[in-house]
C-alpha cells in the first residue's frame, strides 16, 4: 500500500460537483459554519469512503479520490483531490481539499475545510497551526456502501431562514454558534436540511 492513499472525500464533493465554483446552485454547499460540529483534535479515520469514486455531472465525468495523507502530522484529518478530465480547455481540473469526519447519531458528516492558506503550505505544521488556519467549514451529510458514496449538500434556504428567524446565530448563510447550537440545529432540522443526494460510485 502507498504512503499516501487517495480516496474520494466527501468534503470536495458536492462542493466541487459542478463544472465551475462560480456555477454552484443554493444547495450546493454544505451547512456553512464557523465553528465543527467536534473537535478536530480527535479526529479519526473513516477508512469506509478511501478510494476512488466516480459520478457524472452534466454529462460530465468527475473523480473523487478520498485518502489519508497525513497532510498535518497525525492529525487524523483526511485528503481529498476532485479531478474532471473534460475535453473542453482546461482538459483536467483538478480541485484539492483537507477535512475531517464527524459522528451524530448514526449519522455521517465530513467537514470541508476552507483555509486562509494553500494546503501546500500546511505540510509539516502542527494541528494547533492546521485548525488555526480554517476560515469556515462546509459541513456535508454523507454515507457509504460497498459501492456507492452518497453525499447531501445543505439546502441554503433552510439555513438562511434559520438564521433570519433567531433560531441559530450567524450572517447571511453562514453560521457563527457553538458546537452545541450547531448540533441542536442540525438534528432539530432533520431531513428538510439537506438537498438532492449526490451518488459516486466506487472505481474498481
């Protein structure tokens, strides 16, 4: 086995779907937060999703590799590198993120990490320096089989009402409460949280 294994990750996932960042509809983001649902100090592994995934996309072909490498000592945190080999110009796109798992329940959720910094720039740093440098996460709910990674992005209106209506704090749709409030939010919220399903298959 490589040093570095690349799996899909959910974070880059439904955040990456679409052919462009500028293209991204309301509910392509994950619940956009600035505080983790847990701590991701104590981070662990979830060695279900490592691999390689692939989904068409508007006709488009996209891979998820989701691995575990190490990016920030032994911070448990995992990689994730979306590729689109189009024909159009550019002819490869290639997205990567860092990010960590989370358990609610029998529930799944990744965070997606958006840094102030390259993650070229984190290798070798120290968690304490790693968490230090993330602007916000993009929380998305997701669940694995043999064959299929499934990842539901946030429906943007439901945060943006919760936030307007006083029933979590936060700025447009970006939520700024504690972990707590966070979690009371999300599983208060049940399924009218979270968008259309976004299914990778395995690459075998």
């Amino acid at each position: 086995m490589s040093q570095r294994r690349f799996a899909l990750s959910l974070m880059a996932l439904a955040i990456l779907m679409l052919p462009g960042f500028g293209m991204r509809a309301e509910a392509d983001y994950g619940v956009e937060s600035k505080r983790p649902l847990s701590d991701p100090g104590k981070a662990k592994i979830d060695e279900r999703p490592l691999g390689t995934w692939r989904a068409t996309i508007q006709n488009k072909p996209y891979y998820l590799h989701v691995g575990t490498g190490n990016i920030v000592g032994k911070s448990n945190w995992m990689e994730l590198v979306l590729v689109n080999s189009g024909e159009e110009k550019p002819a490869f796109y290639l997205h990567h993120k860092i990010g960590f798992a989370s358990t609610l329940g029998d529930q799944r959720f990744f965070h997606v990490a958006n840094l102030s910094v390259l993650v070229s720039q984190l290798r070798g740093s120290k968690t304490e320096d790693l968490k230090s440098a993330v602007e916000r996460y993009d929380i998305l709910k997701y669940d694995v089989t043999e064959d299929h990674l499934d990842v539901w992005p946030a429906d943007q209106k439901v945060v943006r009402a919760a936030i307007e209506t006083g029933k979590i704090k936060g700025t447009g749709a970006t939520i700024d409460d504690t972990p707590e409030a966070l979690i009371r939010f999300i599983e208060s919220s049940g399924a009218t949280l979270w968008g259309n399903k976004i299914r990778y298959t395995r690459v075998k």
